[in-house]
C-alpha cells in the first residue's frame, strides 16, 4: 500500500516506489523497490567511494601536501564526514527519497538554494566519473603492457586519441550495466569490491614486511597522526580537500533509498558501516606506505613527482614483486571500474528526482519499464561523463590532480548545504531530548561548517596557478573548472526558472509536503 504521510519510516517499511503524483506529495518514481538489502547497500557505498583507486590516486598528492602527517589527514578529512553522515541518517530516515541531498534542501531552505545543492552533486559525480575512467584507462594499459611483456603496448596509454577512445569505451561499459538496474549493480558489485579489498590487504602485509628495506623507508612515529604538526593553514585545507576527496560517494548507499528494503533506516546504517571501513582501509595503508617508502620527492617516495599521481604504478614491483604486483594493477582496474558503474547510482538518480519535482525537464522523469532505472538520465550522465573528460584532456596536462582538486570543492559545497539543511528542517525537534539535539543539530552543524571553511580557503588558494601547476588566463585551472561550473549550474538554473515557474515558485515541493512513505 502507498500512502502519503509526514512521519518517518519506520524499519520494516520497504523501499519500493509508487508512481509519480501529481500535486504537493513527495513523489514516488517507478524504480524498483527491494533490490538492495544492508549488506549490498554498504558494498555499493564502499564501491562508489572505491578505496584502492582514491590511494593510489592520491596517497602522492596527499604526502606533497602535507608530508608525514598523511596519516593525520585521513583522520581529520573523516571527521566532517562523519557528521556529515549522522545528518544524511536523519534526513533520510524522514524523507526517504532518491533525491537526498536535492529534495532536502530544497524542503529547509527552498528552491533555489536546493536546485543548487542538487547541481553541484550532479557535477561532482560527473567529475569523478571522469577521473575514475581515466584511472581505469590507464591501468587497463600497463596490466596489458605487463600481462604481454610488451613496453610498447603499456605505453599506448600516453597516445592521447587512444586513451580518449578507451576512457569512452570504460564509460559505455558502465552506463550500459547501470542501465540494467540495481541486481544487476549489486551481484558485479560483491566481486569487484571483495577482489580489491583482498588484495589491499595482501599489500599492506608486505609493504609491513618491506619497511626498512628501501633507502627512504621510515620508522614508525605517532606524530604522523598529530594534524597540528602539519607546517600551514593552507597546507592542512589543501590535504583536507584531499582526504575528503577519498571518502566521497559514501552517499550513494542514500541515492539508492527508494530500491532499498527498509528505505527509511538501512541506508544511513550502510552509509556509516561503509564509512568505517573506508577509514580504517585509509589510516592503515597509509601508515604502512609511509613506513616503507617514506613520504620524499625523490626515488619511491610517495610524494615524488613523477609518480604520485598513480603510486601504486609505482610501487607493485617493488613491494609485491612482478607476479604479484599483477595482481594490484587488477585491484586498481577493478576498483575503478566498480566505483565507474555505482557511481552513476547518484547522479542518474537526482536527475530523476529533480525531473520528478519539475526543477528539470519532464524528459528525465522517464524510468525504463523493464529495468526500473532511469535510463535516459543514466544515459545523459554517461556522454556528458564522456565529453566533460574528452574536453578536460585536451585542455589541461594534469587533467587527473585537476579534476580532483574540483571535486574536492564540488563535494564541499553540496555536502555542506545537505547538513545546514538537516539542522534547519528539524530546528523546531532540537529541544525535544538530546539525542535530537546532538544527531540533528550539533553532528551536522559542525559537519557543516567544517566543510564550508575548506570550501572557501580552497575556492581562495585554487585562485593562484600554482596551486594545481597550470592555469588559464593566468588564473589556476583548478579555479576555472571549479568556478566555471558553478556559474553554469546558475545559469541553468536560470533557465529552468523560466521554464518551470511552478517549481521556483515553491508549489511543487515545500517543508510541508508530505513525505512518502511505502507500505508491504
């Protein structure tokens, strides 16, 4: 039975959808309900975030930044995280809705300000969608070139065109298997994150037993963990956008909501087991690098730069030996492509919810009727996944350390506006125990600030092109992506509001509108 009532959904409640209503109601979207139970929930959270592709990604950039405390920046990039989360949890546990971050703010603080929060997560998602298939591309080569035994095939993946071709190839892959649904997601889901998560672990073990071995490994020191030893302000918000970079896509255990069984409450559980194992994965593979190879610009070390882009590239060999080395190229291919197919869960899925509620074309509100998915806004996601890469490489030669840095903002800006937003809907509960007023006050107004003050120190050091080595006009690159994509949601939005003046009007979805609730 669909009902619609203001009260939170209670655990045994179901995550299945209800056709779309006319009128002020949330609004059910025709997705497939059931398909995701708590433990698939926590894997598609873990593989969205994809933790062997976010250090090897940035285990470099991180220990350039802010040298041997990189270890303390995962901490610290964990804690406004984790408030984060405790605020998405309450929201969700309300207002259930595939929307999440959109629809929420769009109920505290009103259309504008949620069409906002809404693009910059749809950006934010475009832009990691980006970077991961270019990692993947680039892993897909050197495991051939070593598979082969062949330097010139591992080297195609310096051919621009042929990287390019293949970075398009990864992403139609993706969109095709989460056109088909979330059964599909989750049974490919299971293996991809287990295989890299297996095979961390068997890294972390013998870089523990190379430490000493090479000439810049390092002792162990607490004061690794102290973020107060890290030598700037500017130095600590720049490894802060970092290690929030590499806890991103947690949220999309809350996109998937309304496919969940016990939509209201499972969810925000997955969110925070996933985030617990992320930070543990961080913390010790941190330590543990850091011991063996230490954290210098010159021969292995993690913050040379000429391999800290991609260290795992770097440090299979050495660390695991050629045979089993092998096996970390697969684990970074394979924890790329898990976090490339769920990571479309998200975006696909605001598009859907902002079409739903009219803040975007009624085109997007399309759901395939044999796949419960959205499928023409999966499949916009993947082309403009495509074009925004296509367009980022030819423009900049540090397209990878570029577009994270830009994700870092991106995920600043919209995470912070979810949070603000839980305080503000319940203000009026804050008082009722202290339960309420930690969970859904405190947790994400801290949370909130946090990452608003990373946000603009960013937004304000990004300014300078030697923030991120390049620059256009003689602003830095970082800057403009950042920047420039902001003023285009705003445009866009614009547009919309010309549009769709219902929605802007604060007729379709207001705090008063009641909240879906789906019955068995």
């Amino acid at each position: 039975m669909t009902q619609l009532d203001a009260r939170p959904q209670a655990a045994g409640d179901t995550g299945g959808a209800a056709a779309p209503r006319e009128g002020g109601g949330v609004r059910g979207k025709g997705l497939g309900g059931n398909s995701v139970g708590l433990m698939g929930s926590t894997v598609i959270g873990i593989s969205t975030v994809a933790p062997v592709y976010c250090l090897t990604s940035t285990l470099g950039a991180t220990a350039a930044v802010v040298g041997l405390q990189m270890p303390a920046i995962f901490l610290a990039g964990f804690l406004p995280m984790l408030l984060v989360a405790f605020a998405y949890r309450e929201l969700n546990r309300v207002m259930p809705d595939c929307g999440t971050s959109f629809t929420w703010t769009v109920k505290a603080f009103g259309p504008k300000i949620g069409w906002m929060c809404g693009w910059g997560l749809v950006v934010a998602t475009i832009i990691v969608l980006s970077n991961l298939a270019g990692v993947a591309t680039s892993f897909f080569w050197l495991l051939a070139g070593e598979i082969t035994g062949s330097e010139s095939v591992a080297a195609l993946d310096d051919n621009k065109a042929v990287h390019i071709l293949t970075v398009l190839v990864l992403i139609a892959i993706a969109t095709a298997i989460s056109y088909r649904g979330m059964t599909a997601t989750k049974s490919v889901q299971y293996a991809l994150v287990g295989l890299q998560l297996l095979v961390l672990a068997i890294f972390v073990v013998m870089a523990l037993g190379k430490a000493g071995e090479f000439g810049t490994s390092l002792s162990f020191s607490a004061e690794w963990l102290n973020p107060f030893a890290v030598e700037s302000f500017a130095a600590f918000t720049a490894g802060l956008s970092l290690s929030i970079f590499m806890y991103w896509g947690w949220d999309a255990s809350l996109s998937a909501n309304e496919e969940t069984s016990g939509s209201g409450r499972t969810p925000g559980r997955a969110a925070l087991i996933a985030m617990v194992v992320l930070v543990g994965s961080y913390l010790v593979t941190g330590v543990v690098a850091q011991m063996a190879v230490g954290s210098g610009e010159t021969g292995l070390g993690l913050a040379n730069p000429e391999t800290s882009d991609n260290v795992f590239a770097v440090l299979a060999g050495p660390i695991m030996g050629t045979g089993l080395g092998v096996l970390l190229f697969v684990a970074v291919l394979a924890s790329a492509a898990a976090s490339l197919q769920t990571t479309f869960i998200p975006v696909a899925r605001t598009v859907l919810a902002m079409s739903s509620y009219e803040a975007l074309p009624p085109s997007f509100r399309k759901v395939n009727p044999r796949f419960k998915t959205p499928g023409l806004a999966t499949v916009v996601a993947g082309v403009g996944t495509g074009a925004f890469y296509t367009v980022m490489t030819l423009l900049s030669e540090n397209v990878l350390t570029d577009t994270i840095y830009a994700l870092g903002l991106m995920i600043c800006f919209y995470y912070s506006l979810t949070a603000f937003a839980c305080a503000w809907y319940f203000r009026r509960e804050l008082r009722r125990s202290g339960r309420d007023l930690v969970y859904k006050g405190v947790f994400p107004v801290l949370g909130g600030l946090m990452l608003a003050a990373v946000f603009f120190k960013t937004l304000y050091d990004m300014w300078d092109p030697a923030y991120s080595g390049s620059s256009v006009g003689g602003v830095g690159t970082v800057f403009v992506i950042g920047v420039g994509l902001l003023l285009l949601g705003l445009v866009l939005m614009l547009v919309m509001r010309w549009r769709s003046p219902a929605f802007f009007r604060g007729e379709v979805l207001t705090r008063d509108t009641p909240s879906l609730v789906i019955d068995d």
